[in-house]
C-alpha cells in the first residue's frame, strides 16, 4: 500500500439511521476466512449503542487492510465498548461439505445466535442471510464503510488467525501460524511436500488437484 493510498474510514450513519426509526440493538456481522485452502470460517458480529468516543475508535477499518498489530490491540476494546459481540465458526468439513458461501452463511448465523442480546436489525458485509427472520441490509464492501461490519469483520479475523495459530502447533510445517491458512507460495509448497493434513478443505481447487494427482498415481 502506497503512502498516497487512503484507506477509507467507516462511518456509524447506518447505524445512527437505524436507531432514529427505533432499532435498537442494530448488529453488524462480517466473515474472515473464505479463501484459504485450510481451516474455518469465522464471523463476527458487534452492536453498538452508539459511536464510541474513545480514540481506538478512529482506528478501525475493514480488518484487511490492518496489520494484525493493529487488529489485535483494537479487538479487547471493541469486545469491551459493544453492547454485544460474539463470534462464529463454520469448520473445513462443513465448508467441503455446504461450499463456502453456505459455510459463511452458517458461521454468521452462529456468531448472531451467540450474541447476549437479541438483535433487531443486521447490517451485514456483501452476503445475504435467507434463513435468519431479522430484517437485514447486505451491504457491498460494508468492511469498508460501516462501523459496527467493520468492527466484526476484526473480531472474526483475529479470532480465526488465533485458531490457525494452534493449528501450527497440532500440524507442524505447513506454517499456518504465518499464512493462516491462504494459499501463499509457501503453504502451496507445503502442501504439495506434506499432502493435506486434516484441517486442508478437500472441495478447494488446489487441494483437489493434489489428492487427484496422488490418486492418479497409485
């Protein structure tokens, strides 16, 4: 990222709209975790009464475009400031199993259903939720321009490179503590050395391809 790149700041207007028309527990709910070839997918969601004042506030942005520095020193106060968050998993088998986009739907819908209060209103990052009743707003690039989105979309991507993390220490040298699982040049090295290991998603291109070819030449 250039010096001259503006990284675009969320704002609370959505959720601030919201509140006026009598929502109050508004949720904003974001998913880490739909491109690598290992591991889950994680949401988060987060409700805010109203616009935080404290400085860490200004702070936040669409999670990818943080470092994770900067991700993990926001997420306690993020937890701390909500009026709720949680957070929710859809594992590599279920993502083989549904696809990728039902597996995002999945662990949205269990980070909502883990939340203390029960939201009236969900603003939520590009997806659609068809099984949730709450009435809802999909939001393209919402990471970018919604708070309460991009405030979850942090929660839900430190949590699963938290995860990846363990996944290091129980599958040693994959280095899923560094790529988190995404298809770097060294995983995609790793991969084709080692053969998956349990937490690879079989359904993914990649790994696929690999399981086929050793199946081809057995």
């Amino acid at each position: 990222m250039s010096a001259l790149t503006i990284v675009p700041k969320p704002h609370f207007e959505e959720e601030e709209a919201l509140h006026r028309q009598g929502f109050r527990y508004v949720a904003g709910v974001d998913e880490a975790g739909r491109g690598p070839l290992a591991g889950p997918v994680t949401a988060g969601a987060a409700v805010f009464a109203a616009y935080p004042s404290e400085d860490w506030a200004e702070r936040v942005r669409d999670s990818k475009r943080m470092t994770a520095k900067a991700r993990e020193s926001v997420a306690p106060a993020i937890r701390a400031s909500a009026a709720a968050s949680a957070v929710g998993t859809a594992g590599h088998r279920e993502v083989d199993d549904v696809g990728i986009v039902e597996a995002t739907r999945l662990a949205m819908m269990r980070a909502i259903e883990r939340l203390p209060v029960r939201p009236d209103f969900l603003l939520v990052d590009a997806v659609r939720l068809p099984d949730v009743r709450t009435p809802q707003k999909s939001i393209i690039r919402g990471d970018s321009t919604c708070f309460s989105i991009a405030a979850a979309s942090i929660l839900a991507k430190v949590y699963r490179d938290l995860l990846m993390a363990r996944a290091e220490r129980s599958f040693p040298g994959y280095g899923f503590a560094g790529h988190k699982g995404y298809p770097s040049a060294r995983h995609v090295e790793a991969l084709r050395r080692l053969g998956p290991c349990p937490i690879h998603r079989r359904s993914f291109a990649p790994v696929k391809a690999l399981i086929h070819g050793e199946a081809a030449g057995t």
